[in-house]
C-alpha cells in the first residue's frame, strides 16, 4: 500500500514513513492549493473553505464530565441532616454548617 506524505517536517528532515507515521505539525505537501502551508495557516484555510461550500464549519469542543458527587463514596456523599421526631429529616440550616 503506497502512502503518501501530506506533512513533511519544517526543517526539512527525512522522514521514514514505512517505519511510522510524521505526527508533529509541518508544512503541507501533496495538498493540492494548500502546499507549503504550515500547519495552523492550512488548518485556519482549509477549515475556511470547508465553511464557505457548507461542507463544514469550525467548532470548539468542551469535554464535560458530570460531577459524580455520588459516586466518591460507597453510599454517597454525606449530606447533614437531623432527624426530627415531629418534622422529620431537616436539613442542617446553612448557618450551621462548618
């Protein structure tokens, strides 16, 4: 299987592609109109003419993780309550609290 190089190295150091794959940011070759791009300018035009033919458009990802208050204890986390003959369980007033 023939690969082809789409990043070369900026300093223009050899590459052995049949040995591992160029994983660092480059210049840009055999991109057609975005040869000899650096990384972040062919990222920004590419990402551009993606957006302009409404094949694409540039988003910013967040990775949210729920907070999982529940699950750093074995019974959960322990939330003060007293337990009132007549009222039932009441929660420790705010004030109160350490």
């Amino acid at each position: 299987l023939d690969i082809k190089q789409v990043i070369r190295p900026a300093d223009d150091s050899a590459v052995d592609l049949a040995k591992e794959a160029y994983t660092e940011k480059g210049i840009l070759v055999n991109s057609g109109a975005f040869d000899d791009m650096d990384f972040d300018m062919a990222f920004d035009t590419i990402a551009a003419e993606l957006d302009s033919q409404g094949k694409g458009r540039v988003t910013t990802n967040y990775r949210l993780r729920d907070w999982g208050v529940s699950r750093q204890r074995y019974w959960g986390a322990p939330i003060p309550v007293i337990n009132c003959k007549q009222c039932g369980s009441v929660p420790v007033p705010e004030d109160q609290l350490p």
